[in-house]
C-alpha cells in the first residue's frame, strides 16, 4: 500500500546500557551470564542508531521509553531521563522519520516486585495507566504512534508459563493471570494517553508465527 510505513525497532533494555533498576536486571543477577546493564549504548548515543536508519531510508523508528529509568520510584518523575528522551525524538523528526514509542518491552521498574508484575492487576492497571500519561504529557508532541505493551502473549509465557524471566513462574493461572492484567493495563494506557492525545494511535506489538510444513512435498504435513 502506498502509506505503509517501513520501519526498525530496538527495545530500551537491550540498546540503552546502563539498566541496574529493572525487573530484567534484577533477574540477570542470578539467572544468565550476560549483564543487564551492557547494551549498544543508545541512550547516549542515539544519532548513530538514528543516521543508520536514514541511511537505510525506513519511514519509522519504534524505540522503548525505559518505565524503569523515568518512574525509579513509584510516583517519582525523572525529568532529567524525560528530556533525554524528548532529545531522542527530535533528532527524528530532523530525518523525517516518524517515531513509535514503546512504554513496556518486558522490563518493568523494581517497585513492582512486591506485586509480582502482571499478577496484580489491581496495582498494575492505575499504575501503568499513570506512566502512559505522564508519557504522553511529556513526549505527545513529538508522537502520535504509541505501543502500550510489546508482545504481551510471548511475556506471560516466557515469564509465568516457561520461568525464563522474571518472575520465574512455571504456572499456567499465572500465565492467565498475566495476559488478562496485561489487556486491563493495555486499555487504561489507552484511554490515559487519549484523555492526553485525542488522535494518538495506541496499539500492542503483537509477535507472528510463521509455520512451514516438515516435508513440502507431503499434503498431510502441508495439511497440518
């Protein structure tokens, strides 16, 4: 189609270095040999990241807002990080190139380890629901593309279901527990960044599967 946006994506846990304060920290402590807080330092690098996408000619660039880094403490707003942030986004809109933020890509700030994460939707909801709208205060005119939660499925199960991340849940009610709070927290960050940005596009980053069959040749595995 001839609006259809190509674009890159990073995540803030994985590009921005420096992530000590997280829930993806805390679980790299003891859990795999690679350290949380070594990334590809985008957080101050970012007109690298942002040249290389030009250079690529992609229309759209979707990167994290570390939730974490802004909201150290619940209630508590880092204007300094905020700024950081709004910096990143004008150095896109100087390229042209439209921004998608994403407010929770699986790294969530350690205040809501007490609650387990998802498994508290009722602290979880105002909660998110909050940093969505400090966000969209802060950052709404710089973007109007917005992704509340990335791959909300895939995070409740590599999460509560498989025990690979934090909170080390093997339970299928727990992975119930997560997507339902995740779709509550998902429609608040809505409706909180709407009361903020009538027109803003909110949506989730849904994961595809893409299945081959074994053998081509074979209509049973085709079939299947």
């Amino acid at each position: 189609p001839h609006d259809f946006m190509f674009g890159v994506s990073t995540s803030n846990h994985q590009n921005e270095n420096g992530d000590k304060d997280s829930t993806w920290a805390l679980w790299s402590l003891t859990h795999t040999p690679d350290r949380a807080e070594v990334g590809t330092y985008s957080y101050n690098n970012f007109g690298g990241d942002v040249s290389r996408a030009d250079w690529l000619g992609v229309g759209g660039f979707r990167f994290g807002v570390d939730w974490a880094r802004l909201m150290p403490k619940q209630g508590e707003w880092n204007q300094a990080a905020a700024n950081q942030y709004k910096d990143m986004l004008k150095q896109l809109a100087n390229r042209n190139i439209t921004p998608v933020i994403t407010l929770c890509h699986f790294a969530m700030p350690m205040w809501v380890v007490p609650w387990l994460g998802w498994q508290d939707a009722s602290r979880m909801t105002p909660a998110f629901a909050d940093f969505a709208h400090r966000c969209a205060q802060e950052f709404g005119s710089y973007c109007k593309h917005w992704v509340t939660i990335n791959e909300p499925v895939i995070d409740a199960l590599n999460c509560c279901g498989q025990g690979e991340r934090w909170p080390g849940l093997t339970d299928l009610n727990a992975v119930f527990r997560a997507v339902r709070s995740q779709w509550l927290a998902h429609v608040a960050a809505y409706k909180a960044i709407h009361n903020v940005q009538e027109h803003a596009l909110v949506s989730v980053a849904k994961n595809l599967c893409v299945f081959k069959p074994k053998a081509g040749w074979n209509p049973v595995d085709n079939l299947a």
